[in-house]
C-alpha cells in the first residue's frame, strides 16, 4: 500500500477533483491529523504572511501542484486552484505531506515541514502490513 497516490482531477461522474497527491496511509495521516489538532496549520500561516522567501517557496508548490494536475487532464472548473490552501493559505496539512513525498523534497517547503514534524511513520511496519483488530494505526 502506497503512502500517495496520485488522483484524476475528475472524479468518475466528472466532479472536479481538486486534490491530485492523496495520502493513503493510516499512520502517516493519524499522525498528520496530530499536527492539525495541535495548531500547527495556524502557525505555518502566519509565518507565511512575514516570511517573504517562505511565501515564494510556497507559491512555487502551488505552481508545481498545478502542472502536476494539468499533466493528468484538464478542468477548467478548478484552473487556478490547488490543494491545501496554496498559495497563501494552510488548510490540509494531509495534502501538503502528500504533495512533498511524492515531488520530493524542495518542492513544497510546508510539506517538507510537515514530514520533518510527523517522523518515521514507518517505523515498526509499514502501511501494507495488516492490523490485528482493535490496533490502531
């Protein structure tokens, strides 16, 4: 099981789909979701609006996000629009991690962030080993 997987930017009965990096992973998105309810999106936001490099990084992610959706199709209805708040927002942190593992490092530097924050999910098994019931991710 992948921790991303990329996404058509139309859903089956044509619904755009904005989000083109998912993340799959039960314990790197329990862990994400930590972060989330911990305030960690707020304060990334607000160094945004002061950090003026960090403000052009992330634009440059939301370009990246951009041509990567284009690549698998065009949709007119959602031109413009990314995922995770880009640009000037933070609002999934899920799809920030999502987006860094899978362009790599250096493209969006929130996601870099986020997967420096989260740790080693991994570790101890990965997401393709089954659960026992009642373990949680």
């Amino acid at each position: 099981m992948p921790d991303v997987v990329v996404t058509s930017p139309r859903l089956a009965d044509g619904t755009p789909f904005p989000t083109v990096y998912y993340l799959t992973c039960p314990r790197a998105a329990s862990a994400v979701g930590r972060l989330e309810g911990g305030g960690v999106m707020r304060d990334m936001e607000g160094r945004l609006a002061d950090d003026a490099d960090l403000a052009d990084a992330y634009a440059r992610a939301h370009g990246d996000y951009l041509a990567a959706r284009s690549a698998h199709g065009d949709v007119p209805e959602i031109e413009g629009v990314s995922a995770g708040g880009m640009p000037d927002r933070v609002k999934c942190l899920h799809v920030l991690l999502a987006h860094s593992l899978a362009a790599g490092p250096g493209v969006n530097p929130l996601g870099d962030e986020v997967r420096a924050l989260v740790g080693e999910w991994w570790a101890g098994h990965s997401c393709a080993v089954a659960r026992t019931e009642g373990e949680s991710p």
